[in-house]
C-alpha cells in the first residue's frame, strides 16, 4: 500500500476535512492506544466516545492532552447533535452514538449484543464500521459484512489487533502466489526461560521448568521434544480464549481452517516454525495444510519477543531462492520445504488509523470484502453443568464460565452447535455433560438479533 495516498486531498470527498471516528468502550486499554496516536494526526479527530464511566474516560482523555474544554458530557441525544465543530461528545449510552457527525465507527465493547447492536446502527445509518470487539466478530461478522456491502459502506477488522494483521499478512502471502500451509500468531505472553536459575517467567509469574534447559534446541523428533517442553510446564494453562475468537476472525476473512479443535498451541522459538507447521510426513504437526493455529513463544531472557506477532508458513517453490533467503536469516525449515515469514509485532491503537483512513478515503476494508462462515467458536463443557445456569462471560480474556473455548471446522461441526459469544450470559434449559458442545437448543433465552445475525451469516 501507497500510505502517503491515505493523506492525499485529492484522494477523497474529505478533501480538506479530518476524518471523524466514534469510538466505544472508550476507556479501554486499546481505545487508550488509539485516542494517543490520534493526538499526534491533524486528519484524523474522535467526535463521540462512548464509555460506561464516563468520568474516567474524561479523565483519561485529559491525561493524554486533550482539551478538557472540548469534551463535552451529553446525556441526550439533542445535546449531542447541538455540538458544535470541534467538541468531542462523551456519551455513557451507545443509542446516542447515532446522534453525533462522524465517518466510522470504531467498536471496541467487547460485548457481542451491545457491539452487534452498535454496529448494525452505524451500518443502516451508512457509517463504516471498523470492528475491534472479535466477540461480535465471532457471531456476526459474516452478516455485518453482508449489511455493509448492501448500504455501499466498510465493514473492517482493525489494523494493530492481530486477526487484521494476519489477514493482511495472509492476503500478502497469497498475492505472491505462495502456498500457505499454516497461519497464527504467537499467544500473548512469552515463556521466558533463564539457563542460569531454571526458572520461567511468563508476564508476572515466575516458576520452576529447569527440563528447559535440555530442550530448547528442537530435536529430530519434532513432536517428542514438544510433549517433553509441554510436560516441563507441569499443566500450566498456555491457551486463551481470546486467542481462539482470534483466530476465528481470521478464518472466516481467509478461509484457514483449525487443524485441531483445541489449536496445536506448540512451545516453539521462532527459529522452529518452519519445521514445527509442516505435515506429519515432513517431521511437523500437520495433518493438512491450510490451517490456523497458535504457538507460545520460548526464548531467553536475551532475546527478541515475537511481541504476540503473526506469521505465515509456506511451501519453497526453488531451492536456490530459498537457499540464499536461509544465508540472508530467514527462517527456512531443515529439510528446505517451508518457510516462514512473520512480522513479529501488533502495536494496538498506535496502528488503527491507517485503517480508519483507508476504509473512509478510500472505501477499503483491512479483511475480506466477503468472509464466510468456515469455523465455528464454539464451547465444549469442562465440567457437568446444571440446566438454570447462567453462563457469564467474564475476565481478561472473556472467558465463559465452566466452558472450554474451542475451533470446529463447519464442515465437520453439528448444525446447531452454538458459536461461544451467543451462548454468553445465557441460561442452559438442559444439563449439560462434561465434554459435551454447547448447542444452540440448549441455551433458554438466547439473544435473538444475533441468533438471526448468526444464522444468515451461515446460510
């Protein structure tokens, strides 16, 4: 992409005029990221941010340097639409979203009805939609895109967040013509082995793992080594529920498919990832190519985070090409068949604007013009749950109580499986046994706009 084109008068009937972004759950630690880099962009302005504490996002807002005089409190919607140029509404009530002058909207709630409902609005009111809340995604993306394409609007994941950035990286790789076997990204926190005290340390915990110190080079026998690093966490939890809504994201805007429902979730250096995504008969984890899937990241306290970053693998089409990418650094498998290419970073809000710019400038989604529904999200039962059970959604990663998140081919998915961000926050009408897929007839009060978003998004 041209980025300076993206700044061009010329390029767009905002020709002279800031691009105007609303923005929800405003006091979020993306939505932080995104209002920083915005104070450092004349073409790009906030004009409502929505945020249940609205105090504290005034707060925040004049924290980051914007003028406390320009935020303004509005509690309805007529003050809302009274604001005059320059003036940045503060909102607690998403409906009064709808009343204020903007270009996109950004959706970073979390909530799949709240966001669902937010969108739809913008979309039908002919706003662009930049979708930042992967639980809405998860559920509805497919239909939402179906509405933007019909109200001649954007519907888009978000640059900075990681299924936008894999698309893109995935979207690259295919314009090249290379064969992707394999796509993900490396899960949020490293595992950060020290050779010297055999200790591991993953964000804020610290804990003993000293097998490490004979395993981090990766053995001829690829899975072996990978059972024996697993067993030297001795069951330390390595996946994330957001990981999984992650990927789903992407799989519905590239048509990569899980390989296993629970991901491999490998404990891999970057160095490996050509050899760990190979097929079986190449010595790697695959049983097909064309598949998503996340890794953890190992490495020594001296050594580069892959920075929950995104990477390709594909297959070498020319042995001399490959052979002196191999000398140049690149990471080319052992056996001279796969490579991988990555770009090992997401910078959050600090990147949004360049698709808020190009989905208004330029009508262009960062995602696919027409995902489709080729996974399912779902959630499979870890302990036996009673019928009259609240499934709540909660914590950092949104995790359904008593529910295992996990990634089902469609193809090989039940019809009524329930994707995991429908059935959040409902009540089970059945007992519902350890190990068993939550389906939709099990959920009693479901909420019924995103049951039809899901259901025409697979129809």
């Amino acid at each position: 992409m041209n980025f300076e084109l993206l700044f061009s008068p010329a390029s767009s009937a905002h020709a002279g005029q800031p691009v105007r972004y609303a923005l929800t759950g405003a006091k979020g630690g993306f939505a932080r990221t995104l209002l920083a880099q915005t104070r450092l962009m004349e073409r790009l302005v906030p004009a409502v941010l929505c945020d249940l504490d609205v105090a504290g996002l005034r707060a925040m807002c004049v924290e980051l340097g914007f003028d406390d005089a320009a935020l303004v409190d509005c509690a309805d919607a007529a003050s809302v639409a009274a604001l005059d140029a320059g003036k940045i509404a503060l909102v607690a009530d998403v409906a009064l979203i709808a009343s204020a002058q903007y270009d996109i909207l950004v959706e970073a709630t979390g909530n799949p009805s709240v966001g669902y409902r937010v969108a739809v609005a913008a979309l039908i009111a002919k706003r662009h939609v930049a979708m930042v809340s992967k639980e809405v995604d998860s559920v509805a993306g497919v239909s939402l895109a179906r509405l933007a394409e019909r109200q001649g609007v954007v519907y888009t994941t978000a640059d900075g967040d990681q299924p936008s950035n894999l698309i893109g990286w995935v979207t690259w790789a295919r314009v090249l013509g290379l064969e992707i076997v394999a796509a993900g990204k490396s899960s949020e926190y490293d595992l950060v082995f020290d050779d010297a005290t055999g200790q591991v340390t993953q964000l804020d915990q610290t804990f003993a793992a000293p097998e490490l110190a004979g395993l981090m080079a990766l053995g001829d026998d690829i899975p072996a080594t990978l059972a024996a690093r697993r067993e030297a966490l001795r069951g330390r939890k390595t996946s994330a529920t957001a990981d999984y809504c992650e990927m789903s994201v992407v799989a519905t805007n590239t048509n990569l498919v899980s390989d296993v429902e629970l991901l491999h979730y490998p404990v891999a250096r970057t160095t490996e990832l050509a050899d760990i995504y190979a097929l079986r008969e190449d010595g790697g984890v695959l049983s097909r190519a064309g598949v998503i899937d996340v890794f953890n990241m190992l490495r020594r306290p001296d050594e580069a985070s892959f920075a929950g970053g995104v990477f390709v693998v594909v297959r070498t089409f020319d042995a001399p090409t490959w052979e002196l990418l191999a000398q140049k650094g690149h990471v080319v498998s052992r056996n001279g068949r796969y490579a991988c290419m990555y770009l090992p970073y997401h910078f959050m809000g600090v990147e949004t604007p360049i698709t808020l710019l190009d989905a208004v400038l330029h009508g262009r989604p960062s995602g696919a013009a027409r995902p489709a529904q080729c996974v399912v999200l779902a959630g499979r039962a870890n302990v036996d749950i009673a019928a009259g059970t609240v499934l709540h959604m909660g914590g950092h990663h949104h995790d359904v109580t008593g529910v295992q998140a996990v990634l089902l081919d469609r193809n090989n998915a039940p019809a009524d499986v329930a994707p995991l961000y429908l059935a959040a926050h409902t009540t089970l009408a059945r007992n519902v046994k350890a190990g068993e897929l939550i389906t939709i007839g099990d959920l009693r009060n479901p909420d019924e706009a995103l049951l039809r978003a899901w259901e025409t998004g697979c129809a």
